[in-house]
C-alpha cells in the first residue's frame, strides 16, 4: 500500500523560510497598538484602552460621502447642491481619537510598517462596502517632491495592503499627481478645492474601467473629487471612494 505523497523539498523549504521570515519581522516589528506604540501579548489592531475608544461612523450619514448626520434627502447639502464625481464614498471611523493618532503616525511620523494592519483593518470594517465596490484599487497618489521627503507613499502602501487581504489589485501608476498642492489642514472648503483643482492626471488605461479610490482621510471631498474628475475624464466607468477615517465637516 502506497502512503500519501511527501511533500516536495522545495515546498518544506519553502515553508520553512516563510515561518522564519515571519519569526523575524515580529522580533522586529512585534504587535503593538497602531495608536499608542505599546506593545500586545498577541496580534490585533489596538490595545484594549484605545479599542474602546475607537469611533465608528455612524448609520446616519450621507448615502453618497459619508457624511455623518441626519439629512431628510439622504445627502448632505454639500453632496446635494455639488453632486460629485464619485458614485460613493464611506470610511468606517471617525477621523478622532486613536485612529487619528494611528494615522499620524503612520502618514507623518516614519512608519510605512502601518501599512500593513491598517489595510487588514480596514479590509475587516469595510466588508459590506467593498462587497459592492470595484476590484481595482487606485492610490490617491503623493507628489514627487513630497514623496522623495518622505521615501514612501503611504496611500500607495495601504492600497496595496487591502489588495493582498482581499484578493484585489492596486497597480502603480494609474493616477498621478502632476501639480503640488499645500497639505489641506487649516484651509477653509473653498480654498481646499482650488488647492486640488487639476492636480492630478490619470492614465488612459482606465478607460472603462470601475475603480475603487484609496485615501487615508475624507474630510470636505474636495481631493477625491479631484481625483475622481481626473479618472472620469480618462474615461474611468466609475469610481468609488474608500478611507480609513471620516472628518466630520458639516454640522448634523
């Protein structure tokens, strides 16, 4: 009687070298907190104080960006009077608290090793979105200068990482940032769209395409329907925003 087939060499090798790479990358980067640092006896997200703390977008908000408040029409008057380009956009937290902090330190404090639980996160809570959403993911793109300051993209590297927990694809290159902009805090809604205006040029290989928009951060809308008119006007099908976080920019 012949038993079952060994597993090939190469394969246990294979395997082998996986375990200790993953050995490795945790005594480098063990599980900590994404908003405080502090380090966890086992893998997750948060630690428990910081979990509680977490805020989660309400089921009240605008069915088209997300907008947290009761609007009798089912849009915010911001997506009522300007309907954007995007078909819809959401974010599963609140732009407060420890997802804020977990942000900062991933966008402005040197750590791209965010990238990947933010992207599992983010694949875990947008479940039902992405369910109805497009497959191919496009990064809201950082410009030249800024990206060689900071030796890496930090929506490119999210995208990515929702790319491999949910079996999508984020190419490189489909969109790009051809005008520096300012950094958008502090600047009023107005001046926030004229900052954004034709910043950014998308490649024709969209054309007819369905395309799922990553960023960080939502807060007026202004880059993302920057972003989105740019791929439209490429001849994107359509496009649908996702973020980790949503500000809250309207009063309720």
């Amino acid at each position: 009687m012949h038993g079952e087939p060994s597993q090939p060499q190469s394969s246990r090798i294979g395997s082998a070298l996986s375990g200790l790479c993953r050995g490795l990358l945790e005594l480098l980067y063990p599980p900590s907190c994404l908003a405080c640092a502090r380090v966890l006896p086992a893998s997750a997200a948060f630690c428990e104080s910081c979990d509680t703390a977490l805020e989660r977008v309400p089921p009240a908000c605008c069915r088209t960006c997300a907008e947290p408040g009761n609007f009798p029409s089912g849009d915010c008057p911001r997506c009522r009077l300007h309907p954007p380009p995007f078909s819809r956009a959401w974010a599963p937290f609140a732009h407060e608290g420890p997802v804020a902090r977990a942000i900062h330190r991933f966008k402005y404090e040197d750590h791209p090793e965010l990238a990947e639980p933010l992207g599992t996160l983010l694949a875990d809570e947008a479940r039902s979105f992405l369910a109805r959403a497009p497959t191919l993911l496009v990064a809201l793109p950082l410009h030249t200068r800024r990206f060689r300051e900071r030796q890496y993209d930090q929506t490119q590297l999210l995208a990515g990482a929702l790319a491999r927990a949910t079996g999508r694809r984020a190419p490189v290159g489909l969109l790009t940032r051809t005008r520096e902009t300012q950094r958008q805090v502090g600047l009023s809604e107005a001046e926030r769209a004229r900052n954004v205006a034709e910043a950014f040029t998308a490649s024709a290989s969209v054309a007819g395409q369905s395309l799922l928009l990553i960023d960080d951060v939502l807060t007026t809308g202004a880059t993302a329907r920057a972003a989105t008119a740019a791929l439209r006007e490429a001849g994107a099908a359509r496009v649908d925003v996702l973020a980790i976080a949503r500000a809250y920019t309207l009063a309720a």
